[in-house]
C-alpha cells in the first residue's frame, strides 16, 4: 500500500510540474491539427524538437533527419494513400504478436496474481533444451502459463540484411542465431552464463538484431510516428467534442515516459565500438553521423600499437585478448538515435532510442544532474561481459539496476493522456526484457537474475555442465570454513581468520611461503591486506601488489 500512494505521489507531482511549464495551450494545439482530407502529399515537417544537452555536441555536419517525415507505407509512384482516423492503427494491430501482449497498453500478461507470485520469488521451474542453446532453466511465475513460441517477426527494414547475414553464415551459427532470436522473441529475461568465445560475434548479431527489431516496433520511433499522432490527435479532438469529461480513447496510449527504450551496459569502450557496429551491421543503407567521432573515442589514439591484437597467435590466453584488446577505458556512455534513414551518435538521452554505456559513465552523469529520468522506460537490458563488470566496482551496476524504470522526476514534455497506464503504475519493471551474458556465473550475477529479472514473461538461464579435471599432481585443495552468526560480522571474522589463522603458518615456512600468491576477488577485503601487509616490517619490502588500478614492486 506505501508502494502505490508512493508512486501516485510521485505521478501526481510529476503531472503539477508539467502543467506549470505547459507553454502551448489546448486551443494553439488544436491550430495544428490536419484536416480529415487533403490531397497528395509527400512530406510534413513539425517544429524541431528541443536539444538535449547530454552528451555534449556534435561534431559532424547533421544528416538531413527523417524522422519528421510523414509517409504512407502503402507510397507508389508518388501517390500518397490516406487512411482515415483510427483505421491505419487498426490495420496495425489487428494481429495481435508477443509484443502488443507484452507491451501494448493492456498488457495482457500483467496481473496483480502474477506480480504478488513474482514479488514472493514463487517461479515454476522446468528444464528444456533449446537447441544449441543447450539445457536452459525456465522460470515461469506461479498463476501463469508459459506462452506458446511463434517465432521471429522480424521488421521488413532489417529482413534483407538479415537474409543476407544468414546465406553467409556457418549451418550452426544460423542454427545457433536463430535459437537466440526465437528465445527472444517471447520477451522473457535470458541469462546465457556460459557464453563462448567463437560464438560472442554470432550472439552479439543476435542480440542487436533483437534489439532494433523492438526499436522499430516501439510507437515512439517508428517511422510513421508523425502521422499517427495526427491521426490520434484528431480522434482526441473529436472525442473531447463529445464529452468533455470523458476519458481518450484507449488505444492511443501508446508511449512511455521517455524515448530511450533499449539501455547496453557494457565494461569498456572497445565493447561498445562491437556493440555500436553490429547495430550498424544491420542498417547498411542508413546514413551514420558522428561515426567518424564514435571511432575515434572508442578506438585506441592514431598511432598507438595494441599489443594484444599484434601479438603473434598463442603469446596471450584467446579469452584475455578478446576482452582487453582495443581501448579498456571504463567510463563512457553514448546516445544512439535511429530513425527511418539514419542513425545518429552521441544524440542527447532524450531523443535517443538506446544508450551505450559503462556502469560507472552513467552513475557520473546521474549524480552530478541528480537525474536519472532516462532510464524510466527502458524496455530492454542488455549486459555483456558481466565478468568483467564484476571485476570493476560491482556497486555501479546495483546503482544503476536500482534507478531503471522509476517513475521520472520531470515530465520531459510527455503527453500523459498517451503514456501506456502500466507505466503510470510503476509496473514496467515487471515488463521489462534483460538479456545477461557472461562466459561464468558468480553470486552476484546469479543475484541479479533471482533479484532484478521480475520479468512476468518468465526467464531463461542456461545450465552449465562442466566435466571433471584432473588435479596435477602436488596440488592441495583446501577449503576453509570460519564461524560467523552475523552477515554484518562476516568482512572483519574472515579477515580475523586469514591473519590469525591461515597467513601465520604459511609465513613461518620457507617453502610455503616461496613464489606464494595471494588472490583476492574483493576490492575492499584487497585494500585491507594490502594496508596489513604494508604494516609488517618484514614484509612490506618483499610483497608485491598487482591490481587494475596500481602495481609496484
């Protein structure tokens, strides 16, 4: 109950500020509005919308922007076909797909039942093998049914690439890139915890494909946007005429609060440089802007060799030169809007469709604007390389975890008589898609699947089979155990133990104590062996320490 007067608190402050700051007023709104009929017509461009200033500015001549282009999809010869009011929107959605039952304004799937069973953790699990997926574990809500697959639907701007990809491709990476498209179609969480080395690129294809498939479905960016809020503004029109005090039609809710719909959080900028041209991959007849600048920030400096990528074959392990080949700075983030023609870099958060960012470039940019609105209707999570996110501060990516899909703290110029009401309740975290990949799993990953995936779809994760290894010969394996009654005692009882009871031992021998190495995953317990360590007089001189910040001998 706080939960629910919490967010009509919110909305309702929300929707004050918006009225204060509304600048055009219902009767200049209705000056704007098209006739019932016209004749041919190719174009209509509305005023520009405001900059947002994110992210900085552009460096590159603009492309001519397509996206406030008004065109009929049935267009021939020059000849423009005008529905009337509300048909072209039933002609859409008179077959009802995944997506409307997943995202339309309704949203089939949500129940008060399923989300009680999501909220007390009750899944139904089942194992299933999903082709080269292999065994996956499948987590349906209690009170829901798993839903029946029907296979990509894939938007006809990216068919011809795709069925170009595909005539290129390996038979098991087309069997294996359509497992994955046909495992995302169902808009559950997928969890791939074992991911391959040979098979990143094909996943990634995948992955992205899946992505802009949904960019173009979603209301706010496809092409045809323009002419359908005229048509639903004519409808909202003749509507109020009726009865001023009733409520506009439903289906024109069709919006959330703020553009951005796909979020990719990722380690580093040479991640994003594949991310950013496997999207591009399958646009190739979109012009690009800023590409020339998303180059050169996410590549190396003109100049510098990458040692890693010139080595001779075998110098370095394969999995350490795929994930820190290229640059490896861990703060960035770009916007990336896509419209009928072109795609376009560093756009602000707020005409942006997705975001490519590090975990730590995000939380910059949210603390120091006090804002993190952008990220209120994010539909789809992606997160690559979470091992490498674990290894960074892994409070970054709860941070951000935490703030997706909150009810925004400004308007942003949203129309809220067209914002989809699962929105307006704060659901769309029960809605949202999150795709988590990573080569194994961890318990902080694996919290975030039990934790922050509440999808009522259902989620996906694959399971992990791994054959036994011989131990080389020599080699002792000891695990540990120390008492501890308190999770709040358990960082100062293990240090206890380590200095007191394992360290000391192990010191006192000179074998033991020979080429010893000494790993420790976390950064906090890291920096309070190191401080011990620095306060042995014997010892401070003859240890070195080796971290992604600072080394010394």
């Amino acid at each position: 109950m706080d939960d629910i007067n919490d967010i009509k608190t919110q909305l309702l402050t929300l929707l004050n500020v918006s009225a204060s700051k509304r600048q055009i007023s219902n009767v200049e709104e209705m000056a704007i509005l098209e006739p019932t009929t016209r004749k041919k017509k190719k174009s209509l461009s509305p005023p520009p919308e405001p900059t947002e200033a994110i992210n900085g500015k552009n460096d590159e001549q603009p492309l001519q922007d397509d996206e406030d282009e008004v065109h009929s999809e049935h267009e021939q010869d020059g000849e423009y076909t005008y529905y009337a009011p509300g048909l072209l929107l039933s002609v859409l959605i008179a077959h009802e797909t995944i997506y409307q039952k997943h995202f339309g304004p309704e949203a089939k799937l949500l129940s008060d039942n399923i989300r009680e069973a999501v909220n007390q953790n009750k899944w139904k699990n089942s194992s299933l093998k999903r082709g080269k997926l292999g065994v996956t574990l499948s987590c349906i809500p209690e009170s829901s049914q798993d839903h029946a697959e029907e296979g990509v639907s894939i938007v006809e701007k990216l068919r011809s690439a795709y069925d170009s990809r595909a005539n290129k491709l390996s038979p098991t990476h087309n069997e294996l890139r359509t497992d994955i498209l046909n495992t995302l179609s169902r808009y559950q969480d997928l969890f791939i915890a074992r991911t391959e080395l040979e098979n990143n690129t094909i996943t990634r294809d995948a992955i992205t494909l899946h992505a802009l498939n949904h960019i173009f479905k979603t209301e706010l960016n496809d092409h045809s946007i323009r002419r359908r809020v005229l048509k639903n503004n004519e409808r909202i029109a003749a509507h109020s005429q009726k009865d001023l005090n009733a409520d506009p039609p439903p289906d024109i809710q069709d919006q959330g609060f703020t553009r951005p719909s796909v979020l990719i959080l990722l380690p580093f900028r040479s991640s994003a440089q594949r991310w950013g041209e496997a999207l591009l991959s399958h646009l190739p007849n979109h012009q690009v802007e800023n590409r020339s600048r998303f180059m050169s920030e996410f590549t190396l400096p003109s100049g510098t060799v990458d040692k890693l990528a010139t080595a001779e074959p075998g110098t370095y392990p394969a999995d350490h030169v795929d994930t820190f080949k290229g640059n490896v700075d861990d703060n960035f983030r770009v916007g990336v809007k896509i419209t009928k023609k072109a795609v376009k870099f560093f756009s602000g958060f707020y005409q942006s469709d997705a975001i490519l960012a590090s975990p730590l470039g995000l939380r910059l940019i949210i603390e120091r604007d006090k804002n993190a609105d952008f990220l209120s209707s994010v539909e789809v999570l992606i997160m690559d390389q979470i091992d490498a996110l674990t290894m960074q501060n892994w409070d970054h990516v709860i941070f951000i975890l935490e703030r997706l899909n909150q009810v925004p703290k400004e308007a942003h110029d949203a129309d809220f008589s067209r914002i989809k009401p699962w929105y307006l309740d704060g659901h769309a975290s029960y809605l949202r898609q999150s795709i988590l990949l990573s080569p194994y799993e961890t318990p902080e990953i694996r919290a975030v699947f039990n934790r922050h995936c509440k999808n009522i779809a259902g989620k996906l994760r694959t399971e992990c089979f791994w054959k036994p290894v011989n131990v080389p010969e020599g080699v002792e394996q000891k695990f540990l155990q120390f008492e501890c009654v308190s999770h709040v005692q358990e960082p100062d009882k293990r240090f206890e133990y380590f200095t007191t009871q394992v360290l000391p031992p192990i010191l006192k021998s000179a074998v033991q104590s020979t080429n010893l190495l000494i790993f420790i995953p976390s950064s906090f317990d890291f920096i309070r062996i190191q401080n011990y360590f620095r306060k042995l007089p014997d010892l401070s001189d003859a240890v070195a320490v080796l971290s992604e910040y600072i080394y010394y001998l």
